[in-house]
C-alpha cells in the first residue's frame, strides 16, 4: 500500500499514517473493510459485471 502512495519507507508511511488517522493501517483496514456479501458482489478487475447471489434462505 505504502509504494502505491509514494512512500519507500514502510516504517515512515506507518508512523505518519498512524499520525493523520489515529490507528494503525491494519487497524483502519479491519476496522473500514467491506462485509464480504458487498466484497463478493463487487465487479473483478476485468470489469464485467457480476451478479449477486441470492441469500439462501
């Protein structure tokens, strides 16, 4: 993450990160990631369209 932002140092990216954000990266990570019902319904890298899955049920 760091090297697609500019930063070479990863020990320099993490403090200032922790700095601007007040958690660490891997806290901000799990704290803000997506639930994986939104994660799997998200397009592929490809670009084409996925269809959800229905929940079971």
């Amino acid at each position: 993450m760091c090297r697609e932002v500019g930063y070479e140092d990863v020990a320099s990216f993490r403090r200032l990160f922790r700095k601007q954000a007040g958690v660490s990266p891997k806290d901000y990570r799990r704290k803000f990631q997506l639930p994986d019902y939104v994660a799997e319904a998200r397009p592929p890298a490809s670009g084409k369209p996925v269809r959800p899955r229905r929940a079971a049920g």
